[in-house]
C-alpha cells in the first residue's frame, strides 16, 4: 500500500505542476510575443516541464520518497556515496538547464542551426562527466551466432584526465546516444501532441521495466518524466502552446539518461522511439546527399508531415504513430533476447513501408 500512495504521489505532483503552470507559461510567451513564426501559437512550453520535473524531484527527494542514495549503474543497483548521488542528480540537472537556457534562446531569437546545436552538446558532456553510461551493451551478433559473448564491452579503454576516468568508448556511445535521442524528439515535435504523447509512452515504459528490475531510483524518474509530459499534453494537442525547443529536447536527454540507467532499456527505448530515430536518420540523408543542403535546416521532409500530406488528418497521423511506438514498446516490455532484435528489424521494414507510400503518394516533395 505505501509503494502504491509513493507511485501515485510521484505521478500526480509533476502532472499537476504542469498542468497549472502551462496557461501561466503561454499567458507569458503570448504577452512577450515568442510565437512559432508560422502562427501565432506561443512557445515556451518546455519551461513548465522543466519547473514540474525539477521541482517533482527535489520534493520528492526531500521527503524520502525517491532514495538518492541508490544509484544504478550498468544494469546493478548499488549504494551511493552522498557526493556519487549528488553528482548523479547534478548532472541531470545541469543538463537540463543548458537545454532550457539554449531552448528559450531560441524561442526568442531563433538561433541557427550551428548555434542550436552547441546546447545539446553541452547537456551531453555534462551527462558524460557526471557518470551516466553503460559499460557494456547487448550484442545483436550473439543472437545470430555470430559471437559467443551475450555483451559488447565498452569499457576497455579508460584514459585519466584531469581527475576524471575517461573511458572512451562508454563516454563516446552516452554522447552520441543522448544527440540522436534530443534530435529525434526536436524535429518529431511538428504537429500538436506529438512529442508530448511519445515521450508518455516511452517514460511509461522504462518505468515498468525499471520497477520490473527493481530499480527505484530511474522507475520514479521515469514517473515524474511521464506525469509531466502529461499535465502538459492536452494544453499542446489543443493547439495552445508548443513544446518549443527546450521541451522538445528536454524528452529525448531524459529519455536517453534513463535508458542508460540500466539492462534492456537501450532497445525497448530505441523500439519506442525507433520511428523518429530512423526519420532523423533518412532526412539527414536526404538533406546532405539529394538536395545538398544542411541536414539541420528544418523543412517537410519527415515522416509526420507526409502523412498529413498523404491524406491523413494531423490528429490521425499522431494517433498513427503513438500507436507504432506504444505497441512497439509493449512488444519489447514482454518480449525478451533475440525478440528485440526482430521487432528492431519489424520496425525498420515498417519505416520503409511508410516511406514508400508516403512518397508515392507525394511525389516531387
């Protein structure tokens, strides 16, 4: 009964902060003029996140509902030292509020892509710096029988610098991951819910598998993550404020922070936000190498805006994919081992589908 009220209490206060504090954000992006430049819809949204997160997990922390003092680490929980936590919890932190800064930077003044860019750089190293990353990560090799190690290690190398552990390939793969995750979710953040709605399904998900794992520590991050998204959700599928590009990042850094808290996570992660990555991926290429422009130049090139133009309404083509990244994601909860890496291949042959017929359907787009 006390783990029900502690889940229940660690659901209910960032959706609620969210909820009251989204209108008080838009009546201020309206009253400031940071509007999309499109319309008039106000910016700003990811400031109510972040608020309705921070303050979540400094209360809940504060009254020992969240324990800071267990730490997961590669897949294993283990007592913390009060720094280690602190560090840990800072370094979230931290990289929060470089993207928040970054974000209403460019709410307001419009940043270009070179300058965008450097924020979410910077929310990666500092979650680099603080310890967050797996040492080792699963080996779809194993699976085929190509390799007898279940495993890729990603710790042989470790190089000291200036009082810090560097271990290279661990630190690398946090970087990179953390990037593709906060760029998949800032380009998918085109039509009303979207974002919002994926960002639910995925934070409800490694909260499951997190409680399955018995790991407190990232279930209740997870939690907070997901009441916070959905306090703010209907405000923004109502058309009445945007994530902007602090929420819109803000998703992809937490949810990449806390599939790295743990076994399993990267690919059920990678299953829920497989569409939007693979998106990411093909309009980069598309971009670089057909239509020789920057790949960070915004255009209407993804895969939500050609479903709309193929016929489906903004609604239907949300509802579409919050459908392929819940069933997906469910998919990878109760299916285990060499299951993720066929759903991953499912899941990259769907992409192809919709690509072609999507296509098709806009030929000369």
């Amino acid at each position: 009964m006390k783990l029900l009220f502690f889940i229940g209490i660690t659901f209910f206060l960032p959706f609620a902060i969210a909820a009251f504090a989204t209108p008080i954000i838009r009546a201020i992006a309206l009253n400031r003029g940071v509007n999309d430049p499109t319309n008039i819809t106000p910016l700003l949204g990811g400031i109510a996140i972040f608020f309705s997160f921070i303050i979540s997990v400094f209360a809940l922390g504060a009254s020992d509902v969240i324990d800071f003092s267990l730490c997961s680490k590669s897949g294993e929980i283990t007592s913390c030292s009060g720094f280690e936590a602190l560090i840990l919890v800072l370094g979230l932190i931290l990289g929060m509020i470089f993207l928040l800064i970054g974000g209403v930077l460019d709410d307001i003044y419009r940043l270009s892509p070179s300058k965008q860019i450097i924020w979410p750089m910077l929310a990666a190293m500092t979650a680099v710096m603080a310890g967050i990353g797996q040492d080792n990560i699963t080996n779809p090799l194993y699976f085929l029988g190509l390799s007898h190690d279940p495993l890729i290690h990603l710790n042989v190398r470790t190089i000291p610098i200036f009082g810090f552990d560097i271990t290279v390939f661990t630190d690398l793969f946090t970087f990179v991951w953390l990037m593709v995750l906060m760029y998949a979710t800032k380009l998918l953040d085109g039509l009303n819910g979207l974002v919002p709605g994926i960002t639910v399904i995925g934070g409800g998900i490694l909260f499951l598998i997190s409680m399955g794992l018995g790991q407190p520590l990232p279930a209740m991050l997870a939690l907070i993550l997901t009441g916070a998204y959905l306090g703010f959700l209907p405000h923004n599928l109502a058309g009445k404020i945007f994530l902007g590009e602090s929420g819109s990042t803000i998703a992809g850094f937490l949810l990449g922070v806390l599939s790295l808290m743990g076994p399993a996570k990267i690919s059920i992660t990678l299953l829920v936000l497989g569409l939007p990555i693979f998106d990411l991926l093909w309009v980069m290429y598309e971009r670089r190498f057909r239509a020789k422009i920057s790949p960070f130049i915004g255009d209407a090139r993804h895969m939500h805006f050609k479903l709309v133009r193929s016929g489906l309404s903004p609604r239907r083509a949300v509802i579409l994919l919050w459908g392929v990244s819940l069933i997906f994601g469910v998919l990878g909860l109760v299916l285990q081992g060499i299951a993720h890496g066929a759903l991953l291949a499912g899941l990259v042959a769907l992409m192809g589908g919709l690509l072609f017929m999507t296509n098709r359907k806009t030929a000369g787009v």
